[in-house]
C-alpha cells in the first residue's frame, strides 16, 4: 500500500482560517525577530564584561552606558515583539478552533443517519472538541516558538563561532549530546507510543461517557461491577501506555537534563587551556562569560524545541483524526428523476452487508408497502429487522437492490425531502436539553398550538405535562427534570405526531416501557399509524395481532409472511414464537401454603 504524504501541519491548518490566513505567517515572522531581539542583550552584555576586564583602570563609562542602553532597549522591543507573535498566534489558533468545530459539525449534520450507530457521541465529541482545543494550544502557545527554534540557534551558531571558534566548539560538544538525545527521543518509536497513548486516552474517554449515561440502567440490574469492566479494561490499557511511554523516555531524559546543564564542564578545562598557552586571561574570562549566558539558552532553546515537536505531533495527530472523520463516505444524491407520488414503501431483492462483516445482515429481501398499510416484522434478535427498518430511512445505502419510496428510489430523493417523508420512533429515546415544547416542535418548527395539543392528547402526554409545574415550559436534561423511559417515549411519539409525516418507522417503541406505560404507549401508537404507511418492529407479539401483515425475519431473510390469524394456522416459526410468547405471559409465581400436604402437586409451582 503506497504511503501518502501528508502536507505540513501548519499548511492543514490553512483551510480553517477562512480570511485570516495572514496570521500564521505574521505570528512566525514577529516571532523570528523577537527571538534575535531576546539574544542581543546577551551580546552588549559580553561587550560591558569585555570593557570592564580589558580595561579595568580606563574603563570607559559612556561606551559601558551605550551597551546597558541597547541591552535594555533589545530586551524590551524583544518582549514587545514576542507578545504581537502572541496576539497574531492567539487570534490564528481561535480562528482554526472555531473553524475545525464548525467544519467537523457541518461533516456530521451531513453524515449518514448509520454513521452515528458506528460512532459513540463520546468520540465524536472528543474528535471535534478535543481536537479543535488541542489545536488551539498548540498553535497559540507552541506556534511563536517554532520560528526561535529554527532563527535563535542559527544565531548563536554564528555568534559562538566569532567571537572564539575554539571555546565556542567545546561549548558546542554538550549541546550536540543534547540534540542527539532529542533526536533519539523523537524518533518512530516515541511517535508510535505517542499515537498509541492518545488512542488509549480517546478510548477510555468514550468508555467513560457511556458508562456515566449507562449508570441508571447499570444500578437497576445490579451489574455494577461486571458493567465496570469495560471501563476499567479501558483504565488499564491507558496506564499500561503511559508506563511504557514513560520507561520508554526514563533514562534518554535523564542523560539529556544532566548533559544539558554541563556547560561549565567542558568550558573550564578549555578556559585553564588557553590561558596557559599565553592567551590574555581578560579576554580568556571575558569569552567564558560570554559561553556560560549563552549555554542555557541553548539548553532552554532545545526544551522548547522538543516540547514543539511533542506538541506538533499532537496537534498533527488531532488533525489527522479530523481529517480521517471528514474522510467518511457520504452519501450521494443524484437528481429526481420524478416526484413521489404516493408513500409506498417497497423492497426490491435488497441485499445489505455492514462494513467489516463477511455475513450478509439482509439477504435479497423483497416485499412492499403499501400506502396507509401496517406491517410488522417479528423475530429473533440479530434476525435483520433493525437493518430493515433502517434501511427504509436510508441510514445506509444498499448492496444490492432497491428501496423504493411511492416507486421513487431513495437515493434519488433528496435528503430534506426523505426526512419530511419518514417519522422515525426508536426504542432508545433522545430528548434535547431543552423544553419540553422545543422537543416536541422539533420535527415542524412552524407548528401551531392545535398541532402541539393533539399531539399531546394523541400520545398520551397530557398527564406528564400537567404534572409539571412549568408545563411546556419545563427544561428536559441537566440542571432540569428528568422524565422515566416511558414519559420519553411519550414526548417521543408526540414529537412525531407533530412532524405528521406519511411513513412511520417503530422500532421496538414499547421496549424499555413499564406496563403501565407501555399501555398508554400502545394507544399513541394506534394515534400515530392512523392512516399511515407504517413499518413496526415488536418483539411483544400481543402488539401485532391486528397489523395488516407480519412477515417473519430470520438470518436476513423472510420465512413466512401473512396476517396474525393466517401464521397461527400455518403452524410455522411465527406459530412457535407466539406459543413461547404466550408462555412467558402466563408466567407467575405462586406461594405454597405450608398446611398443604407434601404431595400437593399445585404448591410452589411455576406456571
């Protein structure tokens, strides 16, 4: 597999600038001069020194004044300069968070509605987000020092050179020890560990947002400790990580501080050397001087340069999660070639595989609709019927075949246009953090206050609302009220009503409903179909009985089809469904009265 160059980081992060592409470059330029500014007062500092010990007698004050004025007048431009790279560093970096997140949410508006199956809202999250901010650090922090990293050694290279080459290569021996160190430290192994552990962070972060949202679900069957694994597995690999990754830097980071540091080592028997070879000891104390300010610059000059380079490849790996979410297949949507006409749904010999799965979940399925029709398709679980319904919605494009909507196939209609067609109830409820009339008027911003009554009283609603002391007005989520799985569903349904679109996907609406609930569930049902091109998934036959056909689904095929009455005769797979239905219905537990005779065969029964 051919390997593709990638740009370099700062060019990708062009494109999300919009208009204010101009900062990047200005923030490098100011911090390039800023970073020549910063050395300058070390140079009129090595100057004063070298006035002072040539010329202790006869110093002359106005040229050690005129030095002390111009290292003062460098340092303050220097900081001066440095913080305009700021500024400009600052604005870019806001520019390219804003910009990842507007383009990172305009992508996922427009994903297909299966992407979201396949990708938690806590990595979504931490792709666009903690991408965006990761940026942001980089480039408003770390950017203005990219530009010293390259300029500021240069200089000084140039500097230590001119004013003694031979004391300036021995300064040198460290700061190539460092630099080699550096290197090996950067090298495709720490980079590996460093993709490695920001995958394990990414990971253990989405765990721990499902598991937070899961916790309510988790405490009721008391399965605390075994729902914890994955979490914990999640913990563990990530500690794993950063154990390796730091043994991995342990001992090159120790050797790098220790050499950096060591200036002063390799300086003094050099210093000891000249001198006794008759070089001017002034001069010799002077050049010594001059090395020992210009060491740790050096050495703050690397530190920076390796942290810009962690820090360059964490900003690229973000970007390269962006880029990789952006990559995702969306679909297409060719012109209609006619108008819907009716809301017939239909299935022709469709045929549908998930990504990464060798196993057909659909297999040539056909069957149709028709307008104003009821049908429902029953079960086992991982049968196909979820992949069925999901279909129809076009969550995903098929492999084979067509779905076709009033004869018009889905991909040819437009996407605005398919989503005003098709309702869609699922058993997994999502209310916004919002009010109750903002969740409910979703689907049809412009409806009126009849619409949103009827719908009310429709879904049965009515009750939930009245017990509200704001009533529409109450704010659903966090820092508001929280509604049981049943009176979600409730608003659900009622959101759908509202939109009053002509085909209607339930997929297991009742699913996580209490009785109670699940009766008055039932009855919204009834309001919402009413009329209606409907498809519905039920795993609670009794829901079934009066649909207008049921086809059977098993290992993405249809094995029988027909009404309630028609598959009982039949005595088929459904007819077996049903009578292990019906057992579980008449399931109860019964107590057995202790004055009852041991053989009593009723007491503790079962039935």
């Amino acid at each position: 597999m051919p390997v593709i160059k990638k740009s370099f980081v700062l060019k990708r992060f062009i494109p999300y600038m919009g208009k204010k592409k101009v900062l990047l470059p200005l923030a490098l330029v100011l911090s390039g001069v800023s970073a020549i500014l910063n050395i300058l007062p070390f140079v009129f500092v090595w100057y004063i020194v070298r006035e002072i010990l040539s010329n202790p007698h006869s110093m002359d004050t106005l040229n050690i004044s005129f030095y002390a004025w111009l290292a003062f007048a460098s340092a303050v431009s220097g900081i001066v300069i440095y913080f305009l790279a700021l500024m400009s560093s600052h604005l870019a970096a806001f520019r390219v968070e804003v910009g990842m997140q507007k383009v990172g949410m305009a992508k996922i508006m427009g994903m297909p509605l299966g992407f979201f199956d396949q990708h938690s809202s806590g990595k979504i999250r931490k792709i666009v987000n903690d991408g965006a901010s990761t940026t942001h650090n980089f480039l408003a922090h770390q950017l203005p020092d990219m530009a010293g990293s390259v300029i500021s050694p240069i200089t000084l290279i140039v500097l230590i050179i001119l004013v003694d080459w031979r004391m300036g290569l021995v300064s040198l021996i460290p700061i190539a020890l460092g630099f080699m160190t550096m290197r090996f430290m950067m090298s495709e192994e720490g980079q590996k560990f460093q993709k490695n552990y920001y995958d394990s962070l990414e990971e253990m972060s989405s765990e721990s947002v499902e598991y937070i949202r899961g916790i309510p679900v988790v405490k009721t069957f008391g399965q605390t400790i075994f729902s914890f694994k994955r979490f914990y597995n999640s913990i563990i690999r990530y500690k794993e990580m950063v154990h390796a990754y730091t043994v991995l830097w342990r001992k090159p980071m120790s050797f790098f501080t220790t050499v950096m540091q060591s200036a002063a080592f390799f300086l003094i028997p050099m210093a000891v050397f000249l001198v006794g070879r008759g070089d001017q000891l002034s001069l010799v104390l002077t050049d010594f001087v001059f090395y020992i300010l210009i060491s740790p610059i050096f050495t703050t000059l690397l530190m920076k340069s390796m942290h810009f380079q962690q820090n360059i490849m964490i900003a690229e790996q973000a970007i390269d999660r962006l880029d990789h979410l952006l990559e995702y297949k969306n679909m297409s949507y060719s012109e209609p070639s006619s108008r819907i006409k009716n809301y017939d749904l239909e299935f022709k010999e469709v045929a549908f595989s998930y990504e990464g799965s060798d196993k057909r979940a659909i297999d040539k399925i056909s069957f149709k609709l028709n307008a104003g029709e009821t049908i429902a398709l029953v079960g086992a679980s991982g049968g196909g019927k979820t992949t069925i319904a999901r279909l129809a919605a076009r969550f995903w494009d098929v492999d084979e075949g067509e779905v076709l909507i009033g004869g018009v196939n889905v991909k040819a209609i437009p996407k605005k246009v398919l989503m005003e067609t098709v309702s869609l109830v699922f058993q997994n409820t999502k209310l916004f953090k919002g009010s109750l009339r903002e969740n409910i008027v979703f689907g049809k911003e412009n409806a009126s206050k009849s619409d949103i009554d009827n719908a009310i009283n429709f879904s049965q609603s009515k009750e939930i609302i009245e017990n509200l002391s704001e009533g529409l007005n109450t704010i659903i989520g966090s820092k508001g009220t929280y509604l049981s799985g049943g009176e979600q569903q409730r608003i659900a349904l009622a959101r759908a009503m509202v939109k009053n679109a002509p085909i209607v996907i339930l997929d297991e609406a009742t699913a996580f409903a209490d009785p109670e609930n699940e009766h008055l569930i039932q009855k919204a049902l009834k309001a919402l179909s009413r009329g209606k091109t409907t498809l519905m998934i039920a795993h609670r036959l009794t829901s079934v009985q009066n649909v207008d056909r049921i086809l059977v689904i098993e290992n993405g095929r249809i094995v029988e089809e027909g009404s309630h009455t028609f598959l009982i005769d039949k005595g088929g797979l459904y007819k077996s469904m049903w009578d292990e239905y019906q057992k579980t219905v008449d399931w109860k537990i019964t107590v057995k009265d202790n004055n009852d005779d041991d053989d009593d065969d009723e007491g503790g029964q079962c039935a």
